[in-house]
C-alpha cells in the first residue's frame, strides 16, 4: 500500500506562485497515473491535473497555461507547479494515485490561500 504525502501549501499573493509535492512511499508509483485534485470549502472535489505513467497530461481548464504537472521516478514524487495564482484557487489539493487495476489512494491534502 502506498502513502501520499502532500506538501507546499501556503499562503500567497494573487500573482504568485507555489510548487506542490506529493512524495510516496511504500510503493512505486512509475508506473500509475498520478493526479492532482482540489476542493474549496462547501465544493466537491475535482480535477486539476493528471500525468500518465508516459507523461501524458491533462489540465482542468482553468489552470491551463498557468499549472505545470511534473513527476520524478526516480525521486517517487509527482508536482504541481502554480504560478500566476488566483483567490479562486484557493483550496485543499490532494494527491491521488491511479493504479492500473483500478485501486485508488489519496494523499491527506495540503492548503493553498491565495489572498492579498
């Protein structure tokens, strides 16, 4: 079994950027779809991005242009790179691991407040 932990949450600036990181242990994640996931206070949880094993990606459309998803092997740990962050980004952002029988885990999260 797998454990994401997530990392980078903060408190910034509209304008500014953070990196998150999602390190797993316990298992190798090289081989599973990896994504990234937010949640604002009273939404439901839903896609920001996603990076195949091949390095596939997909974007929700409003972090288009603006996030970056990113994965090292060799470090067992996946990013988010945020810049040009927005109030509305603001949220918990959870990792979540895919794996190719279907088996899902997620990370605990980490908070992002973009706030002036």
């Amino acid at each position: 079994q797998v454990q994401l932990v997530e990392s980078g949450g903060g408190l910034v600036q509209p304008g500014g950027s953070l990196r998150l990181s999602c390190a797993a242990s316990g298992s190798s994640i090289s081989i599973n779809t990896m994504g990234w996931y937010r949640q604002a206070p009273g939404e439901q949880r839903v896609l920001v991005a996603r990076i195949t094993s091949t390095g596939n990606t997909v974007y929700a459309d409003s972090v288009k242009g603006r996030f970056a998803i990113s994965r090292d092997n060799a470090k067992n740990t996946v990013y988010l790179q945020m810049n040009n962050l927005k109030p509305e980004d603001t949220a918990v952002y959870y990792c979540k691991r895919t794996t190719m029988m279907g088996v899902i885990d997620w990370g605990k999260g980490t908070l992002v407040t973009v706030s002036s």
